[in-house]
C-alpha cells in the first residue's frame, strides 16, 4: 500500500484528502484495463473517467468559470499512474488539450469543455513540429486570414491523442512579429477538410501519438483563442499549470516502483535469509524512499504555489518536472535491479514503469531545458 502520510502536509486540505481517497478506491476498482488496444483503451478511460466525475477536474468550468486546482491535478495524475500509465495519460491529455481553453477561451469555444469533461470528446494539444520541439518560437505551420476565416497550412508532430482527438489545441504562425510573438492558438475540429493523420507514432510505452499534416484547413476566425500573437503566452501559461503534474505523474511511477521494491525484499530470499537483511538492497530502499519524499515536496510546493494565487510558477515548476521525473528514473531503475530477471521480463509491474518514466523527462520541456529554465530564473532573466 502506497504511503499516504504526505496528504496531512500543510499544502493539502480536507478536500484534497477526501480527493484521494475517493480517487484510490475506484482506481482499485477499475484499472488497469486491457492494453492491447491502444486507442480504444484511451477512449474507454476517457469514457470512464468521465462518468466517475474525475475528469471535472481536468477544465474549469464552462457554466461558472473558475481557475484550475494543481494540487488536485496532481493528486489525480499521481494516483491514476500509480495504477495504470496510461489511465493517467488520458486524463492528463484531457486536461492539457483544453487547457487553453480553460484559460483564454470565449464562451463559444468553453462549449468543447463540457463534452471533454464529460468523457464525450479527447482533445490533444497541438505544438511541437519536425523543426521545433523545445524551440517553439522556430515554429513553421501558418494560419493566414482570409476574411471571417484562418487558413492552416502545415505539420504538427508527437501530437498525445493524435488520431483519436475529437478536437485540438493548434499553435500556428501568424505573423504579428518574428520569433515568439507572432504565434496564434486555435480551436481545431478534427472533422475539417485538409485535416489528415500523416503518421501514427510508436513509442516504447505504447500511446496514441501522431504527426498531424494540415493542406489549407479553413476555420473560422472565432476559432482564434485569446488574442493574435499571444500563442507562446498562451501555451506557457498552460505549461505552467500543467508541468508540475508531470512531476506527479513521474512521482506515481516512483511510488509504485517503491512499493514493488518493499514487497520484493521482504518476500525474496538469499542465502537463507531475507533479500533487506543486505545492508546494500537497504541503501537502496532509503535511497528510493528519499527520492520519493523529496519529488513530492517539489511537487506539491508548486501546486500550492500555484493555487495560492501565483501568476506564474515557472521555476517552481521547471525543478518539480526536472526532479520529480529524474529521480523517478532513478527509483525505477534501482527497482528494476533489485527484482533481478523479473525486472526485465515483459510484462512485469516494473518493467512497465521502466519503459513508461522515460518520455516524461523528455516531453513538456525536456530535462536539460528545465536547467536552462530553472538557471535564467535563478539570475532573475
């Protein structure tokens, strides 16, 4: 049983807790489901999450709007993977399609929240390009105005939910100035004309990923969220928010990983004893454990941060996604080693976790991008 004890520190409230409790048992209940399917894996999750009410915390809310709560972003994101990688990748993915939605959309588009957090549409978020994955301001896809209408040319790459979105977050060029600032947001169908599918991307944890090719896709000028060159604000704002559920998710991981390791030492023995009786297998374990306690408090400090009333956390955030998830590598590996052939036999819980942590210090910001991040912050840039 994972350690629950960090619940009673002082940036959680009763409403937190009765969170994760909830949360825990219908996880119990409910995951993992069948992976052999992908896609329709993700859609039964989506569904699922959505009819438990989960996914209500995923997107204000369009009738009386209000701001997002990290901390409980976080709780959902590290109980669900501490149970099943991909059941938090779909919330997360929910959460992150229309997070710009969330905090710059107009009434109309607000009306694609009530169908994600009910379940009954996936939404992606659309920024990374062949050219531009850390560097987002070298951006080439296009939306040009003509009249009432945007016309989007271009590529969008590693797209999560790419294929099986209903509707996508897309971050294209519009040309109010060089650089950063002249990138738009839009609200995208994925029923439009011109819209296709290029590629379905496979990854060594299989998720629903894509590049996603536009040839003149027309769309209404309301489909503009926020203002006209304000799309890089827009998309770090949402990072913002969302990149220290990363942490949390990596942070379900490391948990898992710990708990696997308890129980492994404790039932395995070795010449005649106990696999813990080794005082190195115990270096490990204390090791493990301070890697968990010390990516929860990062974790969570930016979450209260944030809730706290912080315009932005982007340091708070940068070490809680740079930490969380390479100390989770980290826990991961050393449980991998500890359960000896069994850590690398394809199926087992570890070796799950060992091909899930990976991409999480590479997506949302890449770890050697937080240190950039975390560095100019530091100097006060």
């Amino acid at each position: 049983m994972a350690d629950k004890s960090f619940l009673h520190w002082p940036f959680f409230e009763d409403r937190h807790r009765d969170l994760a409790e909830k949360l825990e048992n219908w996880c119990q209940q409910n995951l993992p489901v069948d992976h052999s399917d992908v896609d329709q894996a993700c859609k039964t999750l989506v569904a699922r999450l959505g009819e438990a009410g989960w996914l209500r915390h995923s997107a204000i809310d369009p009738d009386n709007p209000g701001v997002l709560d990290v901390r409980s972003l976080c709780i959902l994101r590290e109980t669900l993977a501490r149970h099943d990688g991909l059941a938090d990748f779909a919330f997360a993915m929910q959460g992150l399609g229309t997070g710009a939605i969330s905090l710059f959309g107009t009434e109309e588009q607000r009306n694609w929240l009530r169908k994600t957090r009910e379940g009954k549409a996936l939404s992606a978020f659309a920024l990374s390009e062949p050219k531009s994955g850390s560097d987002v301001a070298n951006m080439d896809m296009t939306a040009v105005r003509d009249g009432d209408e945007f016309i989007l040319n271009g590529e969008k790459t590693w797209i999560s939910n790419g294929g099986i979105a209903d509707v996508y977050c897309v971050f294209a060029r519009t040309g109010e100035a060089p650089g950063a600032k002249g990138i738009s947001a839009f609200v995208v169908p994925a029923d439009l004309p011109g819209f296709s599918i290029k590629e379905r991307l496979h990854v060594i944890a299989p998720h629903p990923l894509a590049t996603l090719s536009f040839e003149n896709v027309r769309i209404p000028a309301s489909s503009l969220i926020g203002e006209a060159g304000q799309g890089f604000r827009i998309a770090m704002s949402v990072l913002d928010v969302f990149r220290a559920t990363v942490g949390a998710a990596a942070l379900g991981f490391a948990r898992r990983a710990l708990d696997e390791t308890v129980a492994r030492v404790q039932d395995r023995s070795l010449f005649g004893a106990p696999l813990f009786d080794l005082q190195m297998v115990q270096g490990h374990v204390a090791d493990m454990a301070l890697d968990v306690d010390a990516a929860a408090l990062l974790v969570y400090r930016a979450a209260w941060t944030k809730d706290s009333g912080a315009p932005r956390v982007t340091r708070e955030a940068a070490m809680a996604k740079l930490y969380a998830t390479d100390r989770a590598q980290e826990v991961i590996d050393k449980a991998v080693q500890i359960h000896g052939g069994d850590g690398v036999r394809q199926g087992s819980v570890v070796e799950g976790l060992y091909r899930e942590i990976r991409a999480l210090r590479i997506y949302e910001g890449a770890s050697d991008v937080q240190k950039v991040v975390i560095a100019r912050q530091t100097m006060g840039r």
